[in-house]
C-alpha cells in the first residue's frame, strides 16, 4: 500500500503541513520584529507544527530558536535541565566549545554535559535546591539565551511549548516571576509562549495581579477552513471521494485539525483495502469503528462529570445553541434554571470538553465526543 497522505498525532511539515500560512507568516514576523507572542488553541489544533514552520522561517532569516518544551516539567531542576539541554542542541558546537560555552553562560550552575546515546547530548544539573531557588541563579538561567545572542550579535527567539507547566509545579510562582524580571529587559531574544490548556495560559497573561499580564500580543488559533479542508482532502482521496462525500467529513469533524486527518486517514485505508469509492454508509461504518475503539476514553469524559453537566452535554449535542440560557431552551431540554446551567457551562469550558466560538455558537473541543454521546447516550 502506498504512503498514506493523512497524518495525525505527529508534527508535520513540507507537504504534509495544512494551510497555516497566514498565522506562520504573522508569528514569524511578530517574533522578528522582536514582538513576545502568546499563542493558545485547544488540544489537537497543530500548534507544535505550526510553530516548527515558524521556527524554520526564523531560521532561514538568520535567527537562534531556541525550542523549550516544558511538557514534562515536574520540578526546578527538570526546568534547569531542560533549559540548558535546548542551549547545546541549539548551538551544536563541538563538545568542548560546548562546556565552554555554557560554563560562561551558567557559572554559578555549572552543568554537566551526558550523552544519553549517541550524538545526542543532554545536560545533568546537580545544584542543590536552596542555591536553585536564589533570585541570582535563576537570573543567571533566564538571561543566559540574552546574553549569547547578545555575544553573537544575532537575533534570538525562544519557543516556549505547554508553557503553562512550569508555572504549575511547587515553584511556579518564584519560576514566573523571576522570568518576567529577566525577560523584560531583553532587546535580542523574544519569546512566544504556547499552551493547550487554554484557561492556564490565559491566566498568566490576562490576570492584572500575575507578573506575565500585558507581557505580548495573543493569538487565538482557530480551526483550519472549510475550503483549505476541501482542496487538501479532494487532492489526498482523489477518484475515491465525491465533493459531497468530502463536505460531509468535513461536516462531521468540524474542520478541527486532528480529527479531520484521524478520519480521513481511515477512510482512506478503508477505501484503498476494499478498493471502493467512499459514500455516505462507509462514513458512517468508520466513524462508528473509531468510536468503538475510543469508546473506554469517551466513557471515563462521560463519568467525570455531573449530572447537570451530562444534561446540558445532551442538550449541546443535539443541536448547535448560540444561547443556552433563553428560556425556551431551558424549558425544551429540561435544564433547570438558568444559574445552574451557567455554573455547568463554565466548568465544560474549564475541562475543555467545550469551547464558543467567534460567531457564539457552542461547539464541542472533540467533535468525536459529540458524536459518541449522540450514539450512546441520546
């Protein structure tokens, strides 16, 4: 069977990459101009890819990026680690200039450089906790990537991912401050922070008493369009889908970028096995094989919730409201009164099983859960 041309739970690039030209071209030129930028979307949207193309086109104009993943990030000294290691995989000097190199930058640290395999360096730190946690040292770790480029004479860019994380672990509090007291003096490195739990990231850069509030220009990444959707699936199933076999998937994933190529990639599979042209009742065969398979995770969102959160989870399912607390809807669904309901939406949006879209309408974060909740539950 040849390459199957839909990707999902991966980043992506060169032509597997979807559209996204806008919101690359917009990032790579905020963070050039030396612009911080907060970047959110729900799980699952592309982010990290997205930001890989950036990434690439700072480059090519002659950048360091610097790719801080903090996903893992449990404790000061992961953060340590974890910030040192992106500092040599970035430059990639010899082992030497290496240690060189991050003994200037990190004196009062002084990080060790391991191989874990090899060609592939990492950093042990093995500082004890009260010197971490000083003021100076922390200064040291968060002006260091400054402080390079400075040296340098070259533009810095540091791509921080699930940033959110690092301000969640015993030490956030002194991590996000000490950070906002380092970076806002910094004229050659910018930053961009990139988050999926939405509510988070929002709170460091919104909230007015956090030291990050008002700290960079905030993009909401949305769902890629209907039409870009169209063209790329059209391109992918050829012979083997209809224009309005390729409206309805789009239809039924709600355009949300990993769905859409979960989907399309058994449909595929499906279409090119059984060497068939894809219709409606297929569509229908694989979505249900996908919920099926999914269905243990979908019960476990299912029971973590209450019972008036479940209600108005029916309720959303089986329409698309703009308003779920006009009287009429209320009554129709049996929701109770409109403070309960207002209690329950909030706490849908918090779990990211919702989200409200620009126009008002109320979607589902996982189309597929919707879908569930229709076959299972309704």
């Amino acid at each position: 069977m040849k390459r199957i041309p839909f990707i999902f739970g991966k980043v992506v690039s060169g032509d597997d990459f979807l559209n996204r030209e806008e919101e690359t071209a917009s990032l790579t030129q905020a963070l050039v101009s030396g612009q911080n930028i907060i970047c959110y979307s729900p799980r699952r949207y592309g982010k990290t890819s997205m930001m890989m193309q950036v990434k690439k086109n700072l480059e090519n104009k002659g950048a360091l990026v610097f790719f801080i993943d903090l996903y893992r990030v449990t404790s000061l000294q992961d953060l340590y680690n974890i910030y040192a290691t992106s500092i040599i995989t970035t430059i990639q000097s010899p082992i030497t200039a290496l240690v060189k190199t991050l003994q200037t930058l990190l004196p009062t640290i002084n990080p060790r450089i391991v191989f874990a395999g090899p060609g592939t360096p990492s950093v042990e730190i093995s500082v004890p906790i009260p010197v971490l946690i000083k003021s100076e040292t922390l200064h040291e770790l968060f002006s260091s990537l400054e402080k390079y480029c400075e040296k340098k004479k070259k533009k810095g860019v540091v791509i921080f991912d699930e940033f959110q994380e690092a301000t969640s672990i015993k030490d956030g509090e002194l991590i996000e401050r000490e950070m906002r007291s380092s970076f806002q003096h910094h004229k050659h490195v910018s930053y961009a922070f990139l988050g999926s739990k939405q509510n988070l990231l929002k709170n460091i850069f919104k909230d007015k008493s956090r030291p990050f509030y008002n700290f960079g220009r905030h993009f909401d990444l949305d769902v890629i369009s209907t039409e870009h959707w169209k063209k790329f699936i059209q391109k992918n199933m050829g012979r083997m889908c209809s224009a309005e076999i390729v409206n309805e998937i789009v239809a039924r994933t709600e355009n949300h970028p990993f769905y859409t190529q979960m989907y399309c990639h058994y449909l595929w599979v499906y279409a090119k096995q059984n060497n068939v042209k894809l219709n409606e009742s297929i569509l229908d065969a694989v979505l249900n094989e996908i919920l099926g398979r999914d269905s243990g995770m979908m019960a476990q969102l299912w029971e973590r919730i209450t019972i008036i959160e479940r209600h108005l989870l029916k309720a959303i399912a089986g329409d698309t409201p703009t308003n779920i607390y006009e009287k009429e809807y209320l009554l129709m669904h049996d929701l109770g009164s409109a403070s309960s309901v207002q209690k329950a939406f909030k706490k849908l949006l918090d779990l990211e099983y919702l989200r409200k879209l620009p126009t008002g309408i109320i979607a589902f974060v996982n189309p597929l859960f919707k879908h569930w909740i229709v076959r299972e539950i309704i």
